[in-house]
C-alpha cells in the first residue's frame, strides 16, 4: 500500500505565485485604429514594381563561344613549350574555366549545357595532347602520315596521370559551367 501525497485530497502546500503585472505604458489609440501593416488596413505609398521578363536564354551563341573557348584552349596547350608537358595537365583547371563561362553566363541554367560544359572541357585537353604529340612527329625527320603517327605516339605515351586530368576535366567543366549558370 501506498500513502497518499501530501496535500493531494487538500490545499496545496505550495506558497502562492506572485501576481506579474506590465510595466509597458497603455497607449492611448483611438477607437478602431488598426496598426499598419495588419489586415484590412489600406496600403497608401506602394506602387509594384513593372513585372520583369524573363532573362532570355542564348544557348546558341554560347555554344560557339563555348566550342570557340575549345579549339583556343587545346591549341594553347598544344603550343606550350614541350619542355613543360609534364606540369601541362593541371591547366585542364583553365581550359575547363574558358569553356564553362560562354556556356553558364549566356546559357543560363539549361539542364544540357553542365555536361555539354564537361565534354568540352575534356575535348579541349585531348586537342590540345593531341597537337602536342604532332608538333613532336612533325619535328623527327623523315617522311610522315601525321595523323596515324600523331595518335600511336599519343596513345603510347598516355600515363595514369592523364586519367586524372581528364576527370579532372570532366568534373570541372561541369561544376564551373553549373557555377556560372547561378551567378547570373
């Protein structure tokens, strides 16, 4: 059995609260004043603003400024001094950055154009590996068919480093391109 808790069947033990009162001063409003702002009170001042158009997207010129921004970052790779070839691959950075601002700032935020950003920036570091490999065949002696040589001598030489620039590339080209889409 369980005894009962005191003051349960009777007064409470407790010391009785203490009463709050304001100390905020009663303003005087007239009757019926309703504070601006609440419903049912007139708006006096406010003229909305003209509805703005839509930004127009112009994905046809930022495809050829986009494919433009291509061929001028492979052939700038393409035609870096060859003694720099191995610190060349981090310029993919670039070459996706030239790529990706044509298409995200004129583009706009088309759901095609971040991939489309990505191959082009792996496109234009394959162009630019590729001219790279042909200036070295045009510069041995002999007679050339430049483009099987150009490609057995880039195929030959592709290292693993190469995979990772062209994620890098990829991922890159899309990120960038998805980046300058929102900051329009």
């Amino acid at each position: 059995m369980t005894a009962p808790a005191p003051g349960a069947d009777g007064p409470s033990l407790r010391p009785p609260t203490a009463q709050h009162y304001s100390v905020a001063p009663v303003l005087d409003t007239p009757e019926g004043y309703v504070a601006p702002g609440m419903p049912g009170v007139p708006v006096t001042g406010y003229t909305p603003a003209a509805p703005t158009a839509p930004r127009r997207r112009r994905t046809a010129p930022a495809l050829t400024l986009a494919t433009l921004a291509t061929a001028l970052g492979g052939l700038a790779y393409g035609f870096a001094p060859l003694r720099a070839a191995d610190s060349l691959g981090w310029l993919t950075i670039a070459q996706a950055g030239l790529v990706a601002l044509p298409l995200g700032r004129l583009g706009g935020r088309t759901r095609s154009l971040p991939p489309l950003g990505a191959l082009l920036a792996a496109a234009a570091l394959l162009l630019g590996q590729l001219t790279q490999h042909l200036r070295l065949v045009r510069a041995t002696p002999g007679p050339h068919h430049l483009l099987p040589e150009t490609l057995t001598t880039w195929r030959a030489d592709l290292r693993p480093l190469d995979l990772a620039f062209y994620t890098i590339a990829l991922i890159g080209g899309f990120l960038l391109t998805r980046r300058s889409a929102n900051h329009t």
